[in-house]
C-alpha cells in the first residue's frame, strides 16, 4: 500500500490576484501486517467430570467448590460393606486354598520316597536272583557230582537225594526271586504313578489358589473405585453431592451424574474462532493481544499454541488454542474477552 508524503506548494490560479495552497504528496511503499480481532474464551487446561463407577450410598465427602486438591486426592468414598465382605470370603478361600497346595506338596514328598522304596526293593529282588542263581549252579554242580560217585558206587544214594533236594530249594528260591522283581518293578510303576498324581494336584491346587488370587485382585479393583479421587491437580469447580446420597453408576443416555468438576487452572487455555478469510493464514507463534473487561487496563499478550487444522461446517470458523500461564487464578474459566491475532502473511 501508499502513503502520502505532505509537502505543501503554491499554485498561482488563472486569476493572479488570488493565490491557492494545494497540497502534494510523494507516495512510498510500506507493508502493513494482516490482524484480525475475535472474540476470546478462557478455558481450564484440563477439566475432568468426576462419575461413580458404583452404585453405592456416600459414606464421606472431603472437598468442596473453590478447594485446591493434589493428583490422587480423596475427594469422596462411599459405602461398600458387601463389597469388604466378599474380599474377606475370598481371603478365607485363599487360605484354605493354600493349605490344601501345601498338603499335595506334601503328598508329591510321599510319592517320591516310594517310588524310593521300590526301586530298592527291585534291586534287592535282582540281587537276591543273582545270589539264587549261583546256588543253583552250585547245587546242580554238586548233584551231578554225586551222580556220577553213586553210579560208580563211590557214593551213598542217600548223598545224592540230599544233593538233589539242595539244588530243587535253590530252583524254587531263583524263581521265588524272579517273582520278586516281576512284583517290584509293578510296584515302581504304582509309586511313579502316584507321583505323577501328586504332581498333578499340586498344579491343580496351584492353579485354583490363582483363581481366587485373580477374584480377590478383582475385588480390590472394584473396591478402588468406592474412592473418587483427583486424576490432575487443580480446583474443585463443581459438587453435587453430600453425605448420605445414594450415587448410581451408568453410560450412555443414563449416564450417572458428575459428582464433582475438577480444572487446572493454572495453566489456562484461550480459544479464538478465526473465520475462514483469516484462518489459512494463521501459524503457530502468531501474537495474540488479549483485553478483558474485567482488565480494562491491562493487556495480555502470548501465542498461538495450536490449531485445529480445519473449518468448523456451521461456523465457518477455525478453532485456534493459546497457553497462558495463570499461577495468580486472575484468569477465570468462561471469561470472555477480545483478541487481536496478527496474522504471519502480510496483508
């Protein structure tokens, strides 16, 4: 654009007897910066509606509007007796629970040592067929021996039935030995059978101790949420409740009520609506000029933040978001103000 330079110059008329001053100028080009001035909205930073997850009655509450809370603040609890009641239930079944895992480990120690004692006893049954088959070789040896004196007459036959009953006793003894370990070895199968069961019970109990664990943690999660708590520091700004009410829990339609309204404020957020002739020029870092009624005499000034990157179809109007720092509160949530945002393009 132009702007006129003032210089002033006489200029004679037609009529010399009447002089005229005209003013002239020198144009020269400036750049003038695009703005444009909206009405500005203060908004918490975060603000959270706080809902019971439970339907139970309200046993305390701890906070009021205008209270300053921490992040995992209690702000109300309420009255669960029969949720309290089912953690104790389950932490009796976990104790008995317990034990019973504690007596299949005991029955698997059990196991284990008779399976002990009949792998000993199988090797004793093979030992003891090893110490039978020598006798019978040796009393066969003897018995042919004597045999061979009685039919040459060396020798009394009484000798050779003797010889004959020893090596008989030692035949039976060898196969009363291998019976043995027939008998030993199908007790091992018994004893590691019983083991693998003892085993197994030992999983089982395990497993069902979990179970109650995982109900138990359940309930304690339920339990979590007899207490509202603050998810952010900020201020209470709402509360509907007191003492005795009895809250309800829902989604959707029948949505519960909001017990509570938490904001940060010191931190705030201001809201510009940029119509559409404005908004594809406007960056982030923009400056932003900001006049309150309530601040006639003060001016705020900062930078745009963020944008929304697109038109809202009713409005026709982008939204554009600026952080201020609020540590003194001054700046309320709803405020309403004016704000002049100078736009990065020139105009």
């Amino acid at each position: 654009s132009f702007l006129p330079l003032p210089t002033t110059q006489m200029v004679v008329a037609q009529d010399k007897s009447i002089a005229v001053s005209v003013r002239a100028v020198a144009v020269t080009q400036q750049q003038v910066t695009r703005t444009t001035t909206q009405p500005a909205s203060i908004e918490p930073f975060y603000r959270a509606e706080i809902r019971s997850k439970l339907s139970e009655y309200v046993m305390e509450v701890n906070v009021d509007i205008g209270d300053i809370v921490a992040q995992g603040d209690v702000l109300a609890a309420l009255d669960v007796p029969e949720i309290h009641k089912k953690a104790d239930i389950i932490h009796a079944r976990i104790r008995r629970l317990q034990a019973e895992e504690r007596r299949a480990v005991a029955g698997v120690s059990l196991a284990v040592a008779s399976v002990r004692s009949a792998r000993a006893m199988l090797q004793q049954s093979r030992t003891q067929v090893a110490m039978d088959e020598a006798l019978v070789k040796a009393a066969t040896a003897e018995t042919d021996r004597m045999k061979d004196l009685v039919e040459r007459g060396a020798s009394e036959p009484r000798l050779l039935d003797e010889a004959t009953r020893r090596r008989d006793a030692a035949l039976a003894s060898r196969e009363s030995a291998m019976s043995a370990i027939v008998s030993a070895e199908a007790n091992v199968v018994v004893a590691e059978s019983k083991q693998a069961a003892a085993e197994a019970d030992v999983d089982v109990a395990k497993a069902e101790t979990g179970i109650a664990v995982a109900e138990l943690e359940e309930i304690q999660v339920t339990l979590s949420f007899a207490k509202l708590k603050a998810p952010f520091a900020g201020v209470i700004t709402e509360r509907t409740i007191n003492p005795g009410d009895l809250v309800s829990s829902g989604n959707g339609s029948h949505a519960a009520v909001p017990l509570f309204a938490v904001s940060q404020i010191d931190k705030v957020r201001c809201h510009l609506s940029i119509p559409e002739r404005d908004a594809a020029f406007v960056r982030r870092g923009d400056k932003i000029k900001l006049t309150f009624p309530s601040y006639t005499q003060e001016m705020i000034e900062t930078t745009v933040t963020r944008t929304s990157q697109s038109l809202d179809p009713e409005t026709r109007t982008m939204l554009v978001e600026a952080e201020i720092l609020n540590p003194d509160g001054k700046l309320l949530p709803g405020m309403f103000g004016q704000a002049t945002l100078s736009l990065e393009a020139p105009a």
